[in-house]
C-alpha cells in the first residue's frame, strides 16, 4: 500500500486523522491493514509487535500522540496540555528498549507544545502534532536512503553478506536501515547473496526479512539462527549488517537477541560487523550498554511455536527480546549523518554535535 509523499512501500500510513498499520504478524501468508482514529489501539499494535522495528515504532508513536491531540481537542487548554503529557506517557511506555519512540513523543512534545512553540489554541496545537509526526515520518525515509549509500560503500565487490532479525522497510518509515545497506548494495551489484536468520521465536527474519528481500528481487538464503557460526567460519559471509534499537555512548548496540552472539562469531573469524541506525536511536545519556532496559516478553513466544504447545508442562521459559553488543565488537555505525568507527566515546560524540548544528 503506498501514500502520498511515500512511493515507496511504508508499513505505517497516515489518512489525516486516522491511521494505517500492516499486521506484521500475519505475514508473509497475508497483507493485513487495520485502521485506528484511537491512539491507545495503536500502543496496543506496538505492544503486540503488530507494529515493530526501533524507527517504525517512533514514527507510530508520534502518529499516535497527534490522535490523542485530537481526541482531547475540546478540553480546556490547560487540561488539554495535561492530559496530552499523560497520553505521551502510555505511548513512551508501549516497549522500553528502543530510543525512538520516546524519542519521536519528545520530539513532539518539545516542539508543539514547548516553550518555543508559537501554537495558541487547542487546535492549532493539534495541527503542529499532526504536521510535525508526517515531517518525522518523512525525514526518517530520507535518513533510511542516507544510510544505504553511507553503508553500500563499506560492502566489498562481490560479496555474501547476513542480516538478523529485520531492519528494513517494515521496520522503519520506509527502505530500510540494514536492509536500506543490502538493498543499495545489491543495485550497485557490490553483493551477489543475502543469508536471512530465521531469528526465533518470532521470526521476524524468515516471516519478515525473506518476504522484503524476495519482494525486492535479491537473491537470498534463509538459515536457522545456530547455523550462523558454521556460515562464517566456511567463509561463506563477508559482511554482517545488522540494525539497532539503542546505542549507547561507548558505542554498545541493544538489538534483537542473538546480535551478541553473532558480533562475537564475527569478531573470531575475521568479518567486519556493521550496524545501522539513525541518528534517532543513539542514546548518548547511557555511558554504556549495562543501562539500556531489556525488555522480556510472554513465556509463550517460547513454549509455543503457531499457537502449539512445543515443550512439556511445567517447564519455564525465559524470553528476553533484546541483548546488548558491546562497542568492541562492532566495526562501525552507519547512520544517515556519516559512518562512525571506534573510538565511539569520540566519534559518536562528534557526530551528536554536528546533528544539534
């Protein structure tokens, strides 16, 4: 489904005053939209992973604080401006290991209802909310090319590269951060194959990311999340790009569970390990990684595979959702400003103070 100002494919889209969200959980087998005017329908889709991916997420969350705008329109001011703070609460509190989505409620916040907004009335209020969501929505497209041309030229001639979890065009406002790399290095034929882990328990790589890239024409294998190690040490994969949900600034990356262990794998043999992501989700208030939150989720994601029982009664599960790479191990980070390398303290650092200027 495409919108105005958005040829490519988004899984987010914005009618005015209601909102589009593909059901990321139905695919590949189906292309399911829903449409909500209510915002807390849309914490709700974030929650329940029917909208997913750091970027995505942000852009769904402002989308979502512009309904509240709406819905609390004819309140008094000063309780529209209360009652908005507490909408962008519930929304900021959907997932907690992603920077952009408080990030993107913030955002809108400072600028619609701050100090230096010259906004008046409720209503006016509510434009700037609306206004500003569609420029954050549209921005993070434009950021998603940026960072497939910076990363593409990272990627030798003739490569095989892996992607984990996904990080393309469902994952953002469109494109794609990792997959926005692969998908530019595959026009500029710097790659010749794509290996996609399944990424358990959800998988989001082989429902997801093997849907995009099929989608896309590029040539692409899917393997089993374990079956990585053996990949990298034939010397099958000559690049690993992945995205992120968090990065701290000593340069750790919070991405989805499993990136730890793949970094590591790469590190032993050999294989440059890049990460992209906007701007948007650096979070240089974190020293390091140790203080990103990790989000758990159901048990059941684990036990059950297709709404089955796998493993026998009585047995736990623990589901962690995220896990943290440290910056040791990652080669560089790719974002729609420029191409950072250690040391992150220094060059992330860098890179936050010419985004301010």
């Amino acid at each position: 489904m495409r919108s105005a100002g958005f040829p490519e494919f988004s899984p987010i889209i914005w009618r005015g005053d209601s909102l589009n969200l593909i059901d990321q959980t139905r695919l590949p087998l189906e292309e399911v939209w829903f449409e909500t005017s209510d915002y807390r329908e849309v914490i709700r889709a974030i929650k329940e992973m029917l909208v997913r991916g750091a970027p995505a997420i942000g852009i769904a969350g402002a989308y979502a604080l512009a309904l509240a705008g709406m819905e609390l329109s004819g309140t008094a001011n000063g309780d529209f401006s209360e009652r908005l703070c507490e909408a962008a609460r519930e929304i900021k509190a959907a997932r907690p290991t992603g920077a952009n989505l408080a990030w993107a409620v913030d955002r809108l916040l400072t600028r619609c209802l701050g100090a230096q907004s010259t906004a008046q009335s409720t209503e006016e209020i509510v434009a700037d909310l609306t206004s500003e969501s569609v420029a954050l929505h549209e921005e993070d497209l434009s950021f998603n090319h940026r960072i497939g041309r910076h990363g593409a030229r990272l990627i030798p001639w003739g490569s095989q590269v892996l992607t984990h979890c996904n990080a393309g065009a469902l994952a953002t406002g469109g494109y794609g951060t990792a997959l926005g790399v692969i998908r530019t290095a595959w026009s500029d034929q710097r790659i010749t194959r794509v290996f996609a882990t399944e990424t358990r328990p959800l998988l989001q790589g082989a429902r997801l990311t093997a849907w995009e890239l099929s989608q896309s024409g590029i040539d692409t294998t899917l393997i089993t999340d374990s079956s990585a190690g053996q990949l990298l040490r034939r010397g099958f994969v000559q690049a690993i790009v992945v995205g992120a949900d968090r990065i701290a600034a000593n340069g750790d990356v919070a991405n989805k569970v499993g990136t730890y262990s793949l970094a590591v794998l790469a590190k032993e043999t050999g294989v440059p390990f890049y990460v992209a992501a906007p701007t948007s989700t650096l979070d240089l208030s974190l020293s390091s990684g140790e203080e990103i939150t990790i989000e758990e989720r159901s048990q059941d994601e684990v036990l059950q595979f297709a709404s089955r029982r796998t493993a026998p009664p009585g047995i736990d599960a623990m589901n962690v959702a995220f896990d943290v790479t440290p910056g040791r191990y990652v080669t560089a980070i790719v974002t729609e400003q420029a191409v950072s390398r250690p040391p992150y303290l220094k060059s992330l650092s860098r890179l936050a103070e010419a985004n301010v200027g």
